[in-house]
C-alpha cells in the first residue's frame, strides 16, 4: 500500500538513497512523468509542516493552485483552513496534499493511471512525514488510495486502521460549497480527528 515503505524502490527513486524532504520536493518541482504538466502552469506539491503528525490528501491542484504552486488556495480551500481552525489547528501546522500534484484539464478528475504514476511523490510525503492521522479529502482521494469501488457518501467518518495510521474519509471541500448539507458531517468528522491528535 502506498503508505508502507518496501524494500523495492519505486522506478522514480531507484538506485537513490532516501532523500531529504527539501530535496524531494526540488524534484517534484521539475516532474515531466506524465502529460498532465504539459496543460499545468507547475507542479503543485505539498505544503505545510513536514513534521505534522496530520496530513490532508485532496484530489489535485485546481485553476487557483496551478496559479499560486500550493494546494488548496482556491475556494475549497479557503473553506478546508477554516474547518482546520475550528478544531484549532493552523494551515501551517498540518501538511496538505493532493493525489496527483498537477491540474487536470477543465479540473476533470484525475485518471487511475494519472494517479498511479504519480504516487511516488505521495508515497515519498509519506515516508518523511510518517503522519499519526490520514485525512482522505472526497471520493477522488478514498477511491485512489483506499478502495477504488468505495462510496465516500457511505464510508465517511470511519476510521480506517493500517498500521500505525489512523485513515479518515471525509467529503471534500468543494462538495460543501456545493451542498451545504454536508458540514454537518464534515464538523462530526473533524471532531473524530481533534480527538485522534489528542491520544
Ligand atoms: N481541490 C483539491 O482536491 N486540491 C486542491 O489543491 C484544490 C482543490
């Protein structure tokens, strides 16, 4: 699974020692793997604090993100800090993310196989960030990572236990901009989750 390290290096990262979280990123940065950078302004990576014990996976960069290089700074995302801060957490002290680090066109979802060749960047997060908490951002995030045949309307809000990760399917953002119904269940969630942290 993508969030255990194996013995085999992925292609991207054969024959390497295991780099920095600087150093990743810097290769990130001037990924060419797949033909979603050929319609991107930029590789979008993570941002945020490399030693969160949170992190927040979403489905990929949108027109604002593309625009600014970081997730989540368009409106979803604008909604996402604030759901951060009602559990008292900062933007800053978590790290956020997306399945696939490039803007899809016209925002379509990314492909199984666009997510497949970009798990390695994830996969890389992962291993420098070895986060308690695995916040999985809308169906796109759940099915890629976690169950392609999944329902996030019927598996959100439960735990999912591997290892030493505590997994959390939630709707995204940008589904509660669209129907506001959802924050209630998103609020029960995130509750679930400031509760993880704690213990
Ligand atoms: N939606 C996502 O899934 N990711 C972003 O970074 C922005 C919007």
């Amino acid at each position: 699974m993508f969030w255990e390290e194996t013995s085999e290096p992925t292609s991207l990262f054969s024959s390497q020692k295991k780099k920095t979280y600087p150093e990743v990123k810097k290769e990130a940065l001037t990924c060419r793997r797949c033909h979603l950078r050929e319609g991107a302004q930029q590789v979008v990576f993570g941002v945020g604090n490399p030693n969160s014990s949170l992190i927040l996976v979403g489905e990929g960069p949108g027109a604002r993100e593309d625009e600014l290089g970081e997730p989540f700074v368009g409106k979803a995302g604008q909604l996402l800090t604030k759901i951060l801060e009602a559990i008292n957490l900062e933007r800053e002290k978590v790290y956020i993310s997306n399945i696939v680090k490039c803007r899809p066109p016209n925002n379509r979802p990314p492909s199984s196989q666009e997510m497949e060749v970009c798990m390695p960047w994830l996969k890389e997060e992962f291993r420098l960030i070895r986060p308690k908490v695995l916040v999985l951002l809308g169906a796109t995030a759940y099915k890629g990572l976690i169950d392609p045949q999944g329902k996030i309307t019927r598996d959100r809000g439960k735990w999912i236990e591997k290892k030493d990760l505590l997994i959390m399917p939630t709707f995204h953002p940008a589904a509660l901009l669209r129907d506001p119904r959802k924050k209630v269940s998103v609020w029960e969630d995130f509750q679930m989750i400031e509760k993880a942290l704690k213990t």
